[in-house]
C-alpha cells in the first residue's frame, strides 16, 4: 500500500537531482522606453513610458538599467522618473539619448557582459556554471543578447541596444562642442543669430568614430534661414566637426533656428 508513495517521492527525487532547469524557469528582463529625450551626459534623471517592475538599488541591492548600451545604476524611482548614476560600464560614457530608446531593467550585474557568452550556462542556482536565471544577458559592448537554451549559450537578437544612438543639444553658442556618443545621432544646436554668409563649427566628441571612418549629416528640421546647410568638415580618433553655414547673401535672412542635425557613422572595414 505504501509503494505508490514511495514511488512518487523518489520521482520527486529523480527530478529535484536531475532536472533542476524544470524547476527554476528564466525570468525575462523588464523592458520599456524612454518618454522624453536625455539631453546630454549630465542629466541625473530618465523619464520612461513604465516604471512596472523597476527598482530602486538598496544598501545590499544594486539595481540597473541599460540605454543605448549606456549602463545606469538607477537611484530612485518617483512614478516615471528615475534618478541615476550616469555612465557606469568602463568605455561606455553618458551621453545623450533620443525618445523612444529602449530601456531595460537589469536586477543584477550578472546579466550584463562586455564579452560574448559561450559554452555550457544553467539556469538553476546555485549555478556551477554560469547562472542565466534571467534572460537575456546583454553585451553592452555590442548589444548582442545571449540566451541559456538547452544548457548552452546561444545568441540572439540585438534586443535594439545593437547600434548605440544618441541625442544632445548644444548650449551657450553654436561654437560649443557636444558629446554625442554613438553610430547615429541628432544634434539640437543652440539658437544664437548666425548672420547671413557666416559660419559656425563646432566639435562632436564621438568614441563611435575611429580613423578612416566616414561621417556623414543632414539637417531633418529647424532651420529658418531657407539657405543653411551643413557639412562635416574633419574626421578623428573619437571625434569629427560639423560646420553650420548660412548661405544667404549679406544683409540677407540670420539663421536663428534650434536646427536638429541627423549624422551617421559609417564604419572603416
């Protein structure tokens, strides 16, 4: 009468030993969007779209979240704004970041990586191997996600953090050099008066931007002169200049316009 019971115990038993990926399923990573642009590296808060499922660091707890493959140590939360530390991966900085960015709640470092996962993973803890309790895990270094399927880490998609963009504006005059870090960007400049047949240029400190590659801009919107164009003049190591001109014959229309510049980055193979 009692070998039905001890039955079931020790199919209990076999999978408690055997199967622990059964038992302990991967928890996806909480994702939402950015509400409002992040102006520029100095910001200290984020508005997004949801704040369900995100918290706060703790004294015991840190607590992150991931933009444009810029990492965040999130502070406080108050609705939908959240107060954070800016730029915390090493080669990563802050920089600024466009509406509509994906943003992702990461509970633990564990699920960021500056390397590509490989070789066997398991998502039961106490993990031998490499835990994956969440998924996916992000490389911030190229935005390629990784996924523990089978007991082996597998890519996947680039989860949207795969071509690092920014967004800033520029302040004080249309000489002031931004920091816009990524492959494409926009770029508000300041209003100050451009007279008609001068020019303005000013430096885009990039870390996207290597030797040899090719940079190119257009203005999408803003411009009131009805002949501004704009140009990029130099390529560097980590930076390039962009050169605003108001082509309009002396006397003519003043470029007074908050004129937002698209660039791209077009990498060297």
């Amino acid at each position: 009468m009692n070998r039905l019971p001890k039955l079931l115990r020790g199919l209990l038993l076999l999978v408690l030993l055997g199967f622990p990926t059964l038992l302990h399923a991967q928890t996806a990573l909480t994702a939402t969007t950015t509400s409002a642009a992040v102006a520029n590296a100095a910001a200290t808060t984020v508005a997004i779209t949801s704040a369900t499922g995100f918290t706060a660091s703790t004294n015991v707890n840190e607590r992150w979240m991931v933009v444009d493959r810029e990492v965040m140590k999130i502070i406080a939360i108050n609705g939908t704004t959240l107060t954070v530390q800016r730029g915390r991966a090493p080669g990563l900085p802050a920089t600024g970041h466009r509406s509509g960015a994906i943003v992702y709640f990461v509970p633990n470092d564990q699920q960021m990586s500056r390397d590509d996962k490989a070789g066997l993973c398991s998502v039961a803890p106490p993990d031998p191997l490499q835990n994956a309790a969440f998924h996916p895990v992000l490389n911030v270094q190229n935005g390629k996600a990784f996924y523990c399927y089978n007991g082996v880490w597998t890519a996947g998609p680039y989860m949207g953090l795969g071509q690092r963009s920014c967004a800033v504006t520029q302040i004080t005059s249309r000489a002031t050099g931004v920091t816009c870090q990524g492959l494409t960007g926009a770029i508000t400049t300041d209003t100050t008066s451009l007279a008609a047949e001068a020019a303005a240029a000013f430096v885009v400190t990039d870390a996207s931007v290597a030797i040899g590659d090719t940079v190119v801009a257009s203005i999408r919107s803003g411009s009131n002169s009805g002949n501004t164009d704009v140009t990029v003049s130099t390529v560097t190591a980590g930076s390039f200049t962009l050169r605003v001109s108001d082509n309009n014959v002396a006397a003519g229309t003043a470029e007074t316009g908050a004129i937002i510049i698209n660039f791209a980055v077009i990498k060297v193979q």
